[in-house]
C-alpha cells in the first residue's frame, strides 16, 4: 500500500491502539478480547513488558492509525521466546498493512534475541490464521477446548516462527 508508514510504537499512540482495537472487539469474532480497553491497559502492555517489548504502528499518509502489532515476552514458554498480537483496522485488511507491519517486528524481534515468536489464535479466526500462515508461521499446538473469558469454547492454535 503506498503512502504507509510504519513507525516504532510509542506512549502517545496508546489512545488510538485502544480506538481501533475496540472497534474490533465490538465486531466481535476475531479477538480473544471480549471488553474494551482503555489507553491505560495498552500503556500498560507496553511498561510492563520494558526494553523485551516492541512494537510498531501503521499510518496512512493522512496520519490515520490503521494497524499495529506488538510483541513482549511469551509468560510461559521461557526465555527467547515472543507472544504476537496483531490488530488492522476493519475495512483495512488485505492491502498490505500486516505484512509490513511483520517486516518490522521480525527484524526488531530477532535484534532483541529471541529464538521464536508465539502466534496463538482463535480457531474460529480464519482470516488472523491465515495471516501468520502467510508470513511463515507453522502450527505446533491446537487446544479445541480453548474458551474465551466469557465461557464459550472456541478452540485456539499457537504457531510458530522461528527467528534463528
């Protein structure tokens, strides 16, 4: 997509990370997210995972945030080894945004150090499951009984991308 720009992702884009990330958990069907966040939780997100997290943001020439991804470290596969999130704005998606936006996070990925980076994804989501499918992500682990905070059972499969 011409005239993009992905930059590092920073404090003061935390407001609009949240506006677009609530607009697809209000969608619905593709998060493992249920209620809105606020500015604070992703601000959050990104003081709690310190100089091991790293994300970038996607803009559109007129300024509009129109995609980001993040990564930090996974909470439970141990050292080198990096959880994803990746978030386009609805109406955005297929022009690009993500696989630039994975250009920049698996190089700065790999200059942290870690080994590999965790995609876990709702089985249901077949568009975020074919995204890291597209950017070279093999499965290595399906959970069917995976449920969502609100109890409903929608499966999840984590995959991998190895950086080394």
């Amino acid at each position: 997509m011409s005239g993009l720009f992905i930059t590092r992702i920073c404090p003061a884009d935390a407001r609009e990370m949240a506006e677009l990330l609530n607009q697809i958990i209000a969608i619905g069907g593709t998060t493992a997210f249920l209620n809105p966040l606020t500015s604070a939780e992703i601000q959050d997100w990104m003081t709690s995972a310190g100089p091991a997290g790293v994300g970038f943001v996607a803009r559109k020439g007129d300024g509009q945030m129109v995609g980001f991804q993040w990564v930090d470290p996974h909470p439970t596969l141990g050292e080198g080894v990096a959880q994803i999130a990746s978030f386009v704005r609805p109406g955005a998606m297929g022009i690009g945004i993500g696989s630039q936006l994975f250009d920049a996070t698996r190089d700065a990925t790999r200059a942290l150090g870690y080994a590999w980076i965790d995609a876990t994804i709702r089985a249901d989501n077949e568009s975020g499951l074919t995204y890291y499918q597209s950017r070279g992500f093999e499965a290595y682990r399906t959970d069917p009984d995976a449920r969502l905070s609100d109890g409903r059972r929608v499966g999840k499969i984590s995959k991998r991308y190895d950086l080394v």
